[in-house]
C-alpha cells in the first residue's frame, strides 16, 4: 500500500542559473567591471562589432589597424584594418570573454587588438550559462578591467533563457537576416537592453527596411534602444560608443562612495573573494579615482 | 537543446522533495508551468525529461505535467489587457500599441510533487531485511 502526498509549490526551475548570476554579479561589482552580455544569430557580426569597438574605446590595445578574420576557407580581400580606425583618444580597459561551441577563431581575431580575451569553449551547449561564467572568474585574473564584454554563442534562442549576471543584454540583427525576426524570435527581443542592426553597409542590396525591423522592436521592447551600424564602414558607430560611455558611467554613479555606506563590508566582501579564489587579489577603488 | 538541462533542473528538484521526506520512496508525478513568452518546446522538454529520469533515483516512474501559460499583456498606450500572438506582431488588438508589462507568460515553475510514501508496514519489512 502506497500513501500519496502532495506538495504544491513555487519554485523555479532555473532558480540554480540566476543564483549563480547573481554571484557573478556580485563578483562583477567588486572589480567595478560593468558587463555586457553580446547575443545574436551566427554571423550577424558580434566579433566584427567588437574589433570596432576595442579600437575605439580600448586602452590596453596595442595594434590601433588589425587585417582581421582571415579565417580557413576564406580569402579577406578587405583592405587591412579598413573601418577599423580608432576614432578618438582610447581611455577603457577592456576585457573580452569569448563563448563559441568549438576552436579559437574569434579569440585568435580580437587578440590582434592586443586586449584580453578568455576563452570558453561550450562543447556540444548552445549558449553560455552563469555557471561557465563563474568558474571563469573563479579560475582567472582579470586586469581590473572597467569593461567586460561576453560575446555569446550566436544562437538567438538558448541564451535568452540563460543570464550571465551581466549588467546589460545587446542584441545584433544584421540587415541579411530580415527585418522579421524580432517578431520570430521573441522572448530574446523581449529581455535586452538594446538592439544593433548591423551591416547597413548592405542595405541597398537586402530587402531590409529599417522602419520595419524597429517598428516590430518596439512592439515588444518599446525601452529597447535602437542602433544602426556599420562596422565595416563605421557608420553610426559614434552613437553606439557613445551610448556605451554614458552606460558606462551611469553604472558607476550607483557605486560612487557606495563603500562608506554602513551596509557595505569591504572586508567581508574581500574575504569572501579570498575564500572562493586565493589566488585573486582585490582591489579598493573608487569609480572617482578611476576616472581620473 | 536546452531543455535537456531545463528537464535535469526538474528532475534535481524532485530528487531534492523526495530527500527532504524520509518517509518517502519515490516522486510519482511532477508539475510544471511553462509561459509562452519563454523560449521551451514543450515536447523537446518532455523527450528530454523521459530519457534523464531513468538516471535520478527514486525518479524512474515520475511522470512530467505540463501546463502552458499563455502570454497576457498590458498595452503600452492603451492600458488594455491582451493575448500578445505573432499573427498581430505581439501588438495591441484595440489600438496597435505595444507590450509594456507582461501580465503572464514568463513562468518556468514547478508548481507542485506528488510522492509516494512507503507505508508503516513496508516501512518496518523494509528495516527488517
């Protein structure tokens, strides 16, 4: 005879993910490192956009032209370092943590810029998820950077699901894909902070309209901002950068003098640190001195 | 395919439910409530949770319910309450407007575990052997 007992409850299922992001955060936020998680379809340019934007913003880059994405199998015909110029004084330390199923090709493309990139390879997974990235702050240094960018698997379902502990979620849609897929691929359209369509370059050559790729953004993230970019040629990366920087410092407003605030222990906030990864220091900063 | 370890996240709740009851042997059924506005195949996540089962102890014979939520809007301009659907483009139906908050349709829960409990005396043959 068996009795049977019932249990009504609420628990969600992806509670383990989101306590780990909430981690990461919290890890994130010791080293004042403002992250942004980098998510769209293979191919729409989220390595293209970020050679762009690590010569635009990195200071730690040592090689202001790249010739990059010579890849196997492909002939780069591009003039070297074309649209890739940094356009002002570079003034972030930046670091790059790269997501791809399988090999090195996109780690191997923006080290050339000369700016950190950690790698983590997801095998059979189609998306990163907070527990890859936790393993990786736990195991590596990081050059206190100011920001870190993910770039995700380029997938536009799985990583929706998945948040890293990140501080903001970019979405890109490039101008070959369609101005349709907001509408097909919802939930990821829903939860960002922003969209890039890339490769505008091409426009005269897609049927793509700009209108229309926004209108249907806006149906289901009308707080979405909304870039147009070109990396190749570098149009409307001015607004992109400079929404990054104002970002940026929003981000370190909330932390300003945070550390003289009763509720926050630098000590038990180190010593915490210490107890997951001895071999990481700590560093006490002020975003003020930061700046400077 | 990551409802593999969407069905892997259920099947360690259930596994969880069954040791915190020690009169307990094994979880019969689990249920869940999956929105419409998350990114789950419910089929996909049906297959997975049937070929992991067999791996989680006290688990083999657990059956998954599923219940899909559907989406409920609030309209960004209108205020109106609606089935956000792709047929429309997610908008409003009254007014053409768009999302602002969504009411429903973010739920991934498990909402309640049925286990079968060994009785007194299968309880005390057991201990005797």
């Amino acid at each position: 005879m068996h009795e049977v007992a019932n249990e009504h409850m609420l628990e969600n299922i992806l509670a383990n993910n989101e306590e780990l992001a909430n981690h990461n955060r919290g890890h994130l936020d010791e080293l004042n490192a403002w992250t942004v998680n980098i998510m769209s379809a293979p191919g729409a340019g989220k390595t293209r956009l970020l050679e762009a934007t690590l010569l635009a913003l990195g200071n730690n880059v040592s090689q202001p032209a790249v010739a990059s994405s010579h890849r196997p199998g492909q002939v780069d015909t591009r003039p070297a370092g074309e649209g890739l110029k940094p356009t002002e004084r570079s003034v972030y330390r930046i670091t790059v943590i790269e997501g791809d199923m399988v090999g090195e090709l996109d780690k191997q493309r923006l080290s050339k810029t000369g700016v950190p990139v950690l790698q983590i390879s997801t095998g059979r997974s189609c998306h990163l998820d907070a527990q890859m990235i936790a393993r990786l702050l736990h195991a590596e240094k990081l050059e206190r950077p100011d920001i870190i960018f993910i770039e995700n698997v380029g997938n536009l379902v799985c990583p929706a699901e998945f948040p890293l502990g990140e501080h903001k979620r970019i979405v890109l849609l490039s101008v070959t894909e369609g101005d349709d897929k907001p509408i097909k691929y919802p939930v990821i359209f829903r939860n960002c902070d922003a969209v890039i369509l890339t490769k505008t370059d091409l426009l005269p050559y897609v049927d793509f309209k700009i209108a229309a790729a926004k209108f249907n953004i806006e149906a289901l993230n009308a707080g979405a901002k909304i870039f147009t970019v070109s990396s190749m040629t570098g149009e409307g990366m001015t607004e992109w950068l400079a929404w990054l920087k104002d970002q940026l410092s929003h981000y370190r407003q909330q932390f300003k003098g945070a550390a003289q605030h009763s509720n926050f222990d630098l000590n038990s906030a180190n010593r915490h640190v210490k107890n997951l990864n001895s071999g990481m220091e700590t560093y006490t900063i002020s975003a003020h001195q930061r700046d400077a | 395919m990551h409802e593999a370890t969407i069905a892997q996240s259920i099947l360690n709740i259930a596994v969880d439910k069954l040791k915190q009851a020690p009169q307990a042997g094994s979880v019969s059924s689990i249920k869940i409530q999956v929105g419409e506005f998350r990114n789950v195949e419910i089929d996909c996540l049906q297959f997975a949770f049937d070929n992991l089962k067999i791996s989680f102890e006290g688990c083999q014979n657990c059956q998954l319910k599923t219940e899909l939520i559907l989406a409920s809007a609030r309209c960004r301009d209108c205020a109106d309450t609606y089935h956000p659907d792709f047929e429309e483009a997610f908008r409003c139906r009254k007014c053409n407007g768009s999302i602002g908050k969504l009411m429903s349709g973010e739920e991934l829960d498990v909402v309640a575990v049925t286990l079968e409990t060994i009785s007194k005396e299968q309880n005390n043959y057991a201990r005797s052997r």
